[in-house]
C-alpha cells in the first residue's frame, strides 16, 4: 500500500474513530439549500459503476462531489458510491447521519439526481471515540444507521432508488492497516457486534416505515480475501459466517492477477460460501466494490483492459455491481503527482477505460430496448451478462 493511499486509510479510521472528518468534499457557497424533488432514474442495472471519493481535482465552481456525480451522469452510469459526511465547516454540526444527508448541500444534490443505485460509505457522526468496533460506539451505529435508512425511505418514497449502507474496506478496519497484525478474539467478536447492530437497524427501519418501490440494503467490505484463504483472521472467514449481511463487498485488489476471469471467480466463490441464505434477496449477494490500477507504472490501454476483464469477470459470475476506482483520482504524492486511479484525468482528458465504459453503456441500453420490444418485458440477469459478456470481448 503506498504512502498516500494508507494516508487515506488512517484519515477514513480517525472518522470512524469520531476524532476527524474525512475531508473529502471541498464545498463552494452559492450551493442552494433548497429541497428538490428528486428525478425518477432508470432502473435498469447495468452492473458496471465507478466512484467518487476523496477527488484531487476538479474543472468547475460546483463541489467536487457534485462535479465528479455528474461526470458519472453523463458517462451513462445510474449507480454511484460516494462518502456520506456533514458538509465540512457547517455550524451547528449535524450529529446524525441523517442530519448529514439532510443538510449537506452536495449529498442532497446527489441524492436527488436521477441515479437507481446508491452505495454509500456510512459512518455514525455522534458516536464517541475509542476503536472503530469499541462497543460504547453500538448506541450510535444502531440509532444513526436506523434514522437514515427511514429518512431515505420516507424521502424517496415511490423513486425506484435502491440504496446500499456500507463501509470501507473491513480487512484494513479489522487488522489497523498491519496485514501482521493478528486480530484478538475480543476484536473479532466486536466487529461481529458491529455488523450485527448495523443489519439490524436496516431491518428494522425497513419493518417499521411505510414504503413503495424503495430500497436500503446493508453491505460490509472485505478486502484480503486471498489472506482469509490461507487461513489467516480475516473478515471473510471470521466474521461473515457470524452474521448474515444483505451483501458482501470485494474490494479486489488482491485478485487482480493472473487468470482474472478464474481468480475472481474463485474468491467470490468464497466469499459466498461463507453468507447463510437470505430468501428475500434473489441473485448473488457479493459484488465487486473496488477494482482499479494507477496510471504510475502502467498505462492507459492496461487501465482499460483491467476493465474490460474485470467487468466480465463480474458479469459472468452474477455481480450486482462491478465498481472501477474511480472517476477522478485520490491519490497524489508527496511531489505532487497523481497516481492516476481515473477515469478523467487531472487536465480532465477522458481516458481510453472511460470511453470503454461509456460505449458499454451505450450498447447495455440498446440491448434492453430491443428485448423489451422483441419479448415485452426486460432481460433477466443472464441474459444480460451473455450480451455484456459478447460484446465486452
């Protein structure tokens, strides 16, 4: 892990440890405030996504987080995963994190935009200090977590919005970014309570407010998945088989070798050997959460067949969603230089990965409009990947 990215890493744990905001939204004032009505998205899912978050760039006056959602927009994406904080330097803070929705001007805009899928690193904003699993932090998870997920039901009521509460990658959370590290039984344990009190709080929230053709789901994170394989205490052997979550992120980095096709298959095969059924899900329930190579060291065509590998891999296994890291890139040295996780660069040229994305789309809509008009309704998930899959080739 470089430098920068474990910067990164250490400043998401501060903010989960309530002791820093992650600050990864730089806000402009003349955001409106104003409630507006959200658009009704397309809600097919055409599986491939990207991301925004911790953007180093941007080429306009609006946020970051609203410049780099609109990017995704306008790629042809109806999914985005982004950092659900309080809008940096407001006073009074807002101490929840449905207060955080509510009042930071960009999420709203965001959440408002026409997207279906929302996968949402959530972290509670009033809990105290102490570990990220400490369990005087449960009071916090299950009450923040509950109030959000009523407050999207309530607001995007009857939208076809489906929204996805998770974390970061639970590996690093879990072992304090030290693959040495040996997790304790006690922190195992707690990390289970965690996620535990999380599902709960979505389940109960879904039971208990009224809704119609809306959704929130809870996902957790791994991320060492080869690790957990070799027997080693990680998230996937350890805590997956103790709790039963909506859905598993990967994020994939260590499968991004060799055989991909075969590689990620076979670790997302483990992954879900390790969820206990959920009947009310229907499909695979692990997804690929992050999946990306920095320009350093490579180039342009090699980001651009990671993609296209990656993505098949993805279809061809039954991913609900295959995300690239990321739209703009995070990571910058201590020189100045980009590391180059992007989609548009930092003199905003889109890169080949970008223009394979946004023609993916191009062809995923026109696929779906002729089967419905051919068979009346849309295809099923198989035979969707069959076309992506085809096609990607």
């Amino acid at each position: 892990m470089s430098s920068s990215l474990k910067q990164l890493a250490n400043t998401i744990l501060q903010l989960i440890h309530g002791s820093a905001i992650l600050a990864v939204i730089t806000m402009s004032q003349n955001i409106s405030r104003a409630q507006t009505k959200p658009h009704v998205p397309e809600t097919y899912n055409y599986v491939a996504g990207t991301q925004t978050i911790g953007a180093a760039y941007q080429f306009t006056k609006e946020t970051r987080l609203v410049e780099t959602a609109k990017a995704i927009h306008e790629m042809g994406s109806n999914t985005i995963k982004f950092l659900l904080e309080p809008e940096p330097g407001v006073s009074p803070r807002p101490t929840t994190l449905a207060e955080a929705a509510q009042r930071n001007p960009s999420v709203q805009a965001i959440l408002n935009m026409p997207f279906a899928y929302y996968l949402i690193w959530a972290y509670p904003v009033s809990a105290p200090g102490g570990g990220p699993f400490d369990p005087a932090r449960l009071p916090s998870e299950k009450s923040e977590i509950y109030e959000l997920t009523r407050y999207l039901l309530t607001t995007y009521n009857h939208t076809g919005k489906s929204f996805y509460l998770g974390n970061w990658e639970g590996d690093w959370m879990l072992t304090r970014i030290d693959p040495a590290n040996i997790p304790t039984d006690d922190e195992v344990q707690n990390m289970i309570n965690w996620a535990n009190a999380r599902q709960d709080a979505v389940d109960r929230a879904m039971r208990d407010t009224p809704h119609s053709d809306v959704s929130v789901y809870y996902y957790i994170e791994v991320n060492r998945v080869q690790d957990a394989k070799e027997g080693k205490v990680r998230v996937t052997n350890r805590v997956l088989p103790k709790i039963n979550p909506d859905f598993v992120s990967y994020s994939s980095y260590d499968a991004q070798h060799g055989d991909i096709e075969k590689t990620f298959a076979d670790s997302m095969d483990y992954i879900a050997s390790m969820l206990k059924p959920k009947p009310s899900i229907h499909g695979k329930r692990v997804f690929i959460g992050e999946y990306g190579m920095p320009k350093a060291g490579n180039s342009a065509e090699a980001q651009d067949r990671l993609v296209r590998d990656v993505l098949r891999a993805g279809l061809k296994w039954g991913c609900p969603f295959v995300l690239y890291w990321e739209m703009y890139n995070n990571e910058v040295s201590k020189d100045g230089e980009h590391r180059g996780f992007w989609l548009i660069d930092d003199h905003n040229e889109k890169q080949p990965a970008w223009h394979t994305l946004h023609a993916y789309y191009e062809h995923a809509r026109e696929f779906v409009s002729e089967y419905k008009k051919l068979h009346g309704h849309a295809p099923d998930r198989s035979a969707f990947a069959a076309s992506a899959v085809d096609w990607l080739r």
